[in-house]
C-alpha cells in the first residue's frame, strides 16, 4: 500500500544520509495525537525498540510540529526528526554550486525559524553528520535567522533574473528532463548527449541544473536539462527554494516525465509529478512520458 511505500522510501532517504535502518513501526490512528504524534502504548514500543538496537536517531515519516519534537526528544532520550528534515540534510549534502547551497540553506533556516528549542531543552546530538546551519542557528535569535533569510532570498533573485535573460537570450528549443527522483533522469541525459552528468542509485542525486546540447536531426540542435527529482511531501519552502531552478521546467519547450515503469508504484509516483508540475506552474506544458526500464518484467506488466 501507499504507507509501506512511503515507509521503504523513507528508509532510502535515511540510507542517503548513512543511517542504516535498525527497525521500522507503524500505527494506525483515527488522528494524530496532538502531543507525540504516536499513542501513549506506541511510544513505549518505540523507546524498547531503540533500546534493543541501541538507536541514537528516530525519523518519523509524518511532519512534526515543534512541539511535538521537544517532547519526542525528552521522552526518547535521542534525537528525533521527521521526513522534512530528513530530505533537507540530503539536499545540504547534495548540493553543489552556489545557488543550490543557498536554495538549501535558505529552507532550512524557513523550516528552522519556528522550531528554534527553549535554552533550557538543548537538542541531542545527532546519531549521522547532520550539514547545513546545524545547531549554530538554533541558538540565534529569530531576528538573525530573518536577516538571513532575507539576504538569501535577494542573492536567489538576482541569480533568477541573471538566468532568465540568459533563457531569452536562446535561440534553439529546450526540454526538460522531469520525473521521481531516481526514476532515471540523469541516465536518460548521459545517453541522449553522451554527457556525464553523475548518476547513483539514490534519491536526488541531482540537485543542479544540467543542460546539454543535442543534435536530433542534421540541422536541428536542442537544449536538453536535466531536473531535481520529485518525491511525496517534498516540502512546500523547499520547492519555493528552488523556484529559480525549477523555472526552467516552466520556460520549456517541452518535458520528458521520465518514470521507472519497474516501481510497483509508478502510477503514485506520476500522480506526484503531476502535482509537483501544478505547484511550479508547469501543469499546461507539453510532455511526453517515457517509461525507463520497460524492458524488465515488472516494466512490461505496468506497460501493458
């Protein structure tokens, strides 16, 4: 189903960051509980749980608010954090050039700002090499953090407007490589352009902006980019983050939605695409879907 799903991906995305996975556990509630997120009797398991593996880092698939992190964190005894955090360590990893740090830096500090801890409840240390503003930040005061913010959003706007007279400048067509993370982007690049955009079997391995030409015909070249991967709950200030990028994705001529057509949750993950292209203001562009891995068995059965 779509939880156990989200759960194997969760567990990918903290394999990225190098936390192997010691144990996993669900819950089924009518709502979530205000205070732990988990019922009373759940949490129990979990602290047993991280005791019999001896865990010193718990990530909740859900989004927690701050309070609930606080409490988590007291209650535990280790450092507790929730899929949003989890995607934004990867990006701080990931990223490369200087617009793709800024854009990371800028959503950890939005993401950031309303969770900085009461002095008196210091956060725990983290069982992985957490990157980005770490705990640095968490003791600045709100007013720093904003200042911040402030001063990365003009340095991000000023890398958009430099980039989109350099787009008006072009004179050839561009198309844009969209799709889930790790469907195969990067791969499609490599062979489309015999580029050698880095490729691994991870989630976002691809943070940057790569654009190649390609020449389809004798007198016919095309500008082909390659794209961050989408995922479920990617974060909402993290795609505000890279809207400087992701406009090019908006300005294209065209996009290849990529999908892994052997992913027993293709169909999810091309409903995800859709969304993420609604919330950019890519909904109305021209496509065409192209299904990697449809010559494996799993790959013709989705075809078919």
């Amino acid at each position: 189903n779509t939880a156990q799903d989200s759960l194997e991906e969760l567990a990918r995305l903290a394999d990225t960051v190098g936390a192997p996975v010691a144990g996993t556990m669900t819950q089924r509630r009518p709502k979530v509980d205000a205070a732990f997120c988990v019922g009373e009797g759940k949490l129990g398991e979990i602290q047993t749980l991280c005791r019999e593996h001896a865990a010193n880092l718990v990530v909740f698939d859900n989004e927690l608010s701050t309070a609930q992190v606080n409490k988590l964190d007291r209650a535990l005894g280790i450092k507790v954090i929730d899929r949003t955090e989890l995607i934004l360590q990867i990006f701080a990893r990931r990223a490369s050039s200087e617009e793709s740090q800024a854009q990371v830096e800028l959503a950890q500090l939005q993401y950031m700002e309303n969770r900085v801890p009461d002095q008196r409840q210091p956060r725990f240390g983290a069982g992985i090499g957490m990157r980005g503003p770490g705990e640095t930040p968490l003791q600045m005061r709100k007013a720093a953090m904003r200042h911040r913010i402030k001063l990365l959003k003009q340095k991000l706007e000023r890398i958009r407007v430099r980039r989109d007279k350099t787009r008006k400048h072009r004179a050839l067509p561009s198309v844009c490589l969209v799709g889930y993370t790790n469907a195969g982007k990067s791969t499609l690049l490599n062979a489309l352009t015999r580029a050698d955009a880095y490729v691994d079997d991870r989630p976002f391995a691809t943070l940057d902006t790569t654009t190649r030409l390609v020449q389809i015909e004798q007198r016919q070249q095309v500008l082909v980019s390659d794209t961050v991967g989408f995922i479920r709950h990617l974060p909402h200030r993290l795609v505000a983050s890279f809207r400087s990028t992701l406009e090019e994705v908006t300005q294209a001529d065209m996009l290849i939605v990529v999908a892994d057509a052997a992913d027993p949750y293709v169909s999810d993950h091309l409903t995800v695409v859709d969304e993420t292209l609604e919330e950019v203001g890519a909904r109305s562009q021209r496509r065409v879907l192209v299904l990697n891995k449809s010559d494996t068995a799993a790959g013709r059965r989705a075809v078919d």
